[in-house]
C-alpha cells in the first residue's frame, strides 16, 4: 500500500475550488469552464504521461534559430498577457504550483505515471466541482 501525500492533494483540491469560486463569480461562460476543464487535464497529462514526450518537443524545437525567435515572441505576449489579466494568470500561477507539489509528492510516494494521471484528474475535476457546487448552494440559498 502507498502512502497517499493527503497535504499536496488536499492544497491542490482548494486551488481547484479557488479558481473555481473565481470563474462562478465572474459569470464565466460554459467555454470558460470547457477551458478551465481542458486546463486541468492538459496539465495532469504534461506533468505525468507525456513528459518525456513534451522534453523531446522542447528541445528539438530550441535547436534552430527559428525555435529561439518562437520562444522569445511567445515570450513577450505572454508577458504582456500576464500584465494585463494578472488576477487569472495569479490563479493560474496558483493552480500549476499546486499541481507540480503533487506530482512531486506522487512520485516521491511510488505512484507510477498512470497512477498519478489518475489521482491528479480525479482531484482537479473534483475540486472544480466542490467550488462550483459551494457557490451554487451559496447563491441559491
């Protein structure tokens, strides 16, 4: 039996429900949440199954000029994106810290890249979920 890092899932589990808190209280369209959703799973399987894969992407890609051209253009509109929406990218920020100490803690307990896959989805969509459903009781109460 592996021992379950509760902590890291627990803080991932409430950065889940923060953000989802934030997009419920901005009146976030059914996209928004498709996207935070797609975010959620993007992120578990970057950090678990396709990681090797994504290394193998990254430094390919940053062998060429053109790769090193990409990444600072990229770069730079992130940055002016982050400046200008700084109140989602903090939650964003929150929510990738989160889920990177998970991981860590995942992989630390044995958990294979399956395995991990698996907890980090459940507890990501989960916390949505709790977020979503919290603010749905709150206001309708």
């Amino acid at each position: 039996m592996k021992r379950i890092p509760w902590l890291s899932l627990s803080l991932l589990l409430i950065a889940y429900s923060s953000f989802s808190w934030f997009l419920y209280q901005s009146t976030a369209t059914w996209i928004v949440w498709l996207i935070a959703l797609s975010f959620a799973l993007t992120q578990a399987l970057l950090l678990t199954a396709f990681l090797q894969g994504f290394r193998f992407f990254v430094k390919g890609w940053l062998k060429s000029d053109i790769g090193y051209f990409s990444v600072i253009s990229i770069g730079a509109f992130s940055i002016a994106a982050i400046l200008v929406w700084i109140h989602v990218f903090e939650y964003v920020l929150l929510l990738i810290a989160a889920e990177v100490l998970a991981r860590m803690d995942l992989q630390n307990a044995g958990f294979n890249q399956w395995q991990a896959l698996g907890v980090l989805t459940l507890v990501s969509i989960s916390g949505l979920s709790v977020g979503y459903t919290a603010q749905e009781l709150t206001f309708n109460l």
